[in-house]
C-alpha cells in the first residue's frame, strides 16, 4: 500500500506540484497584493476564492503530469527503465482514470473560479490548458521545438492567472474606474515579468531535458532539437536563452526595483547570487554534460534557478 502511495506521488511529480502551489501564493501574497495597495485599493480577491484557483491549477498540472508519463511509456522503457512507474506498478487503466479525475475537477474548480470572478478569460484558461497538455504529451512533444515551447508557455500561465483574476475582481467591484488607474498596468507588469522568467527558465529546462532523453526520441523517430541538430546546437540555443535571461535580470534587479532607504542593495545581491550564478552554474553544467546524468544535474540547478525567482518576489514586496 505504501508503495502504492509513493508511486502515485512520483507520478503526479508531487515536488513541482508543491512549488507550483508555492509560486501562486508567493505571486498573490508577495506581488500581487502589495502592488495593489500600492495603487490605493484593497485586494478583493478572497482566499477561498484564491485557494480554489490555486487548487484548479494544481490538479490539472498533475494531470498534464499523468497523461505525459502515460504516452511516454515506450520512451520512457529505454531512457530510464528503472524509474518506469505506469506498467510497472499503476496499470494504464489506473493512470487514465487518474488523469480524468484530476482534470475534471481541476476544470470544474476553475470554472467556479471564472464565474465567481465574472471572468471569460480565466474560465477560456482553464479549458484550453488541459488540451494543450494532452496535444502536448500525444504529439507535440515529438515534433521540432513546438513540444518545448508549448511547455514553457504553459509554465507562464499561473502568474498571469493571478494577475487576471484579480483585476477581474477589482472590476467586478470598482467598474471602469480600474481601466483609468495603474493597477492593471502594474499587475502584468510585475507578474508578467515572473511569467516570463519561467517562460525561459522552463524552455531552457526543457532543451536540457531533451538532450537527457535523446537515446529514446531517436529510437521513438522523435524531431527534438538535439535529435536533428546535436548536443551542440541545443546547447548553443540555451547559451542564447540564458544570455537573454541574464541581460533582463540585470535590467530588472538593477535598474527597475526601486529601494529605499538601507535595502537599496538588497535586489542586486539577490540577482546576482541568488539567480544569476547559479543560471550560470547551470549553463556551464549544460556544456560539460556527456551522459544523462549530468544533463539531469544541470537541470535539476535550473529548478534551483527558479524557486530563486519564485522567492524574488519576496524582495519585491519590501520596495512596494
């Protein structure tokens, strides 16, 4: 029974599934929030309301995770045969099943939370996401970079999630007089930015990963970039995406947060050790790579990177 349990967790990736759940808080209590008080109104977004949402993305990314494992099944036999969990111990049935449940509940949540909000846009979210996540899993992730990038986009979501949502509910309460103030501005200025941080962190992630699992696309006939192109390519795409990533923190940490009094070094600090090295740590990690092993070690510096950028956000609030 207990392995069972384990099983189910590994399959669910239950560690991302609590980062994620951290992001959304962190994103609602640490930039959301301060910048709207910033702006001279109340945050109006309850926390039932915030905790149903955070719960609707949760249970779908988990079964984005399910459905995923489930078609990589063949892949999955060559790249890591010993970590293979559906067949081995939950049968296919139990994993579609799995996936219906947690889908469909994650919808339905979702929806709840769009009408609640009075918001199309949050409800079209909740049902494009998930078919984007099985497309993704049964087709996309085996054509050239369009599995990569669907991926890093979906990663981009929770954050403007939160921004719409609680523009929604400032709308809902306050009418157009939102549409005159900065508050909209600020929200998807602020949280667009941690939305793109994910964007290239994941896409860079995803590119490392490809090159760990290349042996089985090239078995599978899957078009990933370092399958057409080689290690070499690949690696130089994520030099260029780290590049890019690193230009626009230096603006960010650097030029954009604002601080005053004795925290006026408290961003740069944060940037560039907490972020920026280690970004660093993983490119360089990338470019010595020669066995799965090590791609699977730059990549898991690169979840590092990114609960560091999630956890920025508590540097933000100290400049609001």
């Amino acid at each position: 029974m207990q392995n069972k349990i384990i099983a189910y967790l590994r399959l669910v990736r239950w560690m991302n599934l609590i980062m994620l759940g951290i992001l959304m808080w962190a994103m609602q209590h640490w930039v959301a929030i301060p910048v709207i008080r910033h702006c001279m109104f109340d945050a109006l977004l309850p926390w039932w309301i915030e905790l149903m949402l955070t719960v609707a993305t949760i249970m779908i990314a988990a079964g984005g995770y399910v459905i995923n494992d489930y078609f990589d099944i063949k892949i999955d036999r060559i790249n890591k045969p010993e970590q293979l969990i559906v067949t081995n111990l939950i049968s296919k049935e139990q994993t579609v099943r799995l996936h219906q449940v947690l889908t469909i509940v994650g919808v339905a949540l979702g929806l709840v939370v769009a009408w609640l909000c009075r918001s199309w846009t949050v409800g079209l979210i909740m049902l494009i996401v998930p078919g984007l996540l099985w497309f993704y899993s049964s087709s996309y992730k085996r054509q050239f970079i369009l599995g990569n990038i669907i991926v890093a986009f979906l990663s981009a979501i929770p954050p403007i999630l939160i921004a719409v949502t609680n523009i929604a509910m400032l709308r809902h309460h306050f009418g157009d007089i939102i549409d005159y103030s900065p508050v909209g501005h600020d929200l998807y200025m602020w949280l667009g930015g941690f939305a793109l941080f994910a964007l290239l962190t994941t896409l860079m992630r995803e590119i490392t990963k490809d090159m760990q699992d290349q042996q089985g696309d090239r078995e599978l006939e899957c078009h990933t970039l370092p399958v057409r192109y080689g290690d070499w390519a690949a690696k130089w795409i994520v030099t260029i995406l780290c590049l890019i990533t690193l230009a626009l923190l230096v603006w960010i940490g650097f030029f954009c947060v604002p601080y005053p009094h004795g925290w006026d070094t408290l961003s740069t600090r944060y940037v560039s050790f907490g972020i920026m090295t280690p970004l660093i740590c993983s490119l360089w990690l990338t470019w010595a790579a020669k066995i799965p092993s090590d791609y699977k070690t730059a990549q898991n510096v690169m979840k590092f990177v990114m609960l560091m950028g999630i956890l920025y956000s508590f540097v933000i609030v100290r400049a609001l």
